[in-house]
C-alpha cells in the first residue's frame, strides 16, 4: 500500500472515529430529560405523616438530573418549619420569615401557615453515586422521619 491510500484510510479512520466519539457523547448527555418526582409530607396535631406516590417514589430510577418535590401540607393552627437535607438546592433562599430557633444548616427551608402548604424543590447532587441515600426530614427544628431514596446513575 503507499503512503497516498494509507493517509487517505487514516483520515477516514478518524472522522468515523470523531463521529462515533460525538455519538457516545452527545448520547449521554440526552439520555433522559430530567423529571420531577413528588414525595407528600403531611404535618398534623399528633406529629408527621410523610407519604410517598410509590410511583414516583419508591419504585423510580432516581437519576442525578431528577427533581423531588416535597409538597408539605400543614393541618395544624399553628406556622411549622419543614427542613429537608440530603439534596442540593435549586435556589439559594432559605426560610422566607424565618423563626429565631431555626438551624438553616438543616439544609433547605420553607415555613408552612397554618392550615396551609407550601412546596420544597430540591435536586439530587451531582456527585451522588449510585446507591441509596438518607434523607432528613425536620419539622419545627426536630428529627421527624428519615426516608431512603436509590439513586441509580
């Protein structure tokens, strides 16, 4: 073979090369669009009910671009202050209106009216790895439940 062809089969050895490499990239990149999965946390007289939409939740593929909604609803007459740490946050701000006793390194905040609900929208961390991971959940600055939640790329 001479030096003309095998110049020729090289470089048509790295365009098929370039565009399988842009393929695998690219690939990855729009595997999935990211979803938003809903977990419900109920706060009543006589403590905390947190459910979850299995669907959504338990029996879901987490990936590390998903989105869980934690949609809090308080039936209590009294402000309540739900904190949920094991995420990163989307936004920056912690509680609107915050209580005096509130630990803001409990992770991301939202007060609660009485009698009514609010959202926290938080985003798997993009350095989690695969695996399982623990989730706080602090309602008025106190411990209340601690689900799991797999994440699997």
């Amino acid at each position: 073979m001479d030096r003309e062809a095998q110049d020729k089969l090289l470089a048509g050895a790295g365009v098929v090369a370039g565009i399988v490499g842009l393929i695998v990239f690219f690939g990855k990149r729009w595997k999935r669009a990211p979803r938003e999965l809903f977990a419900d946390i109920t706060v009543d007289e006589n403590g905390m009910d947190v459910s979850y939409r299995p669907e959504t939740i338990e029996d879901a593929s987490i990936s590390r671009r998903d989105f869980v909604i934690w949609r809090v609803k308080n039936l209590s007459e009294e402000r309540v202050t739900v904190c949920v740490k094991g995420f990163k946050t989307v936004d920056n701000n912690t509680c609107e209106d915050p209580l005096d006793d509130v630990d803001h390194d409990r992770g991301k905040c939202r007060n609660v009216p009485d009698e009514g609900s609010r959202d926290i929208r938080s985003q798997v961390k993009k350095s989690a790895r695969k695996g399982t991971y623990k989730y706080s959940i602090f309602v008025n600055d106190r411990e209340a439940v601690d689900p799991r939640l797999s994440i699997v790329d």
